[in-house]
C-alpha cells in the first residue's frame, strides 16, 4: 500500500523541492526555467512552499525529456529498476 493523505503530499513537496534544489544548481536550465514560469530567482525562494509553484518545478522538469535525463546523475528523478 502506497502513501496517503497529509505524508503523500509531504513526500511529493519534498521531491519538488529536491528537483528545484537541483535545477537551481543548472544555471542555463533554471534560466530556462525561470523564463518558463514567469518567476524571478527572488521568487523561488518565497514561492518554495507553495504547492502550486512546486507543481511548476515538476512539471518544468517532466516536461522534456532532456530535463529527465540531466537528471537522474543528481538522484532527482529516479527511474524504476
């Protein structure tokens, strides 16, 4: 059985935030990334506790798969085994 409620949305913020840790580390990346979203890097530090900017992390991140495979070397997106 999976995670549920409140420790699900928790372990979901905090892969986000571990993907946006790393982005944030990726200076063209998260160029792009800021460019994408419309955020300032300002932003991103107030925003991180929002549900909804983590959802951009996510989305910024799944959404190419160039993204998804800088990515696995930083233990952000893990892939199945």
């Amino acid at each position: 059985m999976g995670i549920t409620g409140p420790l699900r949305q928790e372990a979901a913020e905090t892969e986000a935030l571990t993907m946006l840790a790393w982005l944030a580390g990726q200076d063209d990346l998260f160029e792009a990334f800021l460019a994408a979203t419309g955020a300032s890097a300002g932003d991103v530090a107030r925003r991180a506790a929002d549900p909804g900017f983590l959802a951009s992390v996510v989305d910024f991140m799944l959404g190419e798969d160039a993204h998804v495979l800088a990515a696995p070397d930083a233990a952000v997106v893990k892939r199945p085994e």
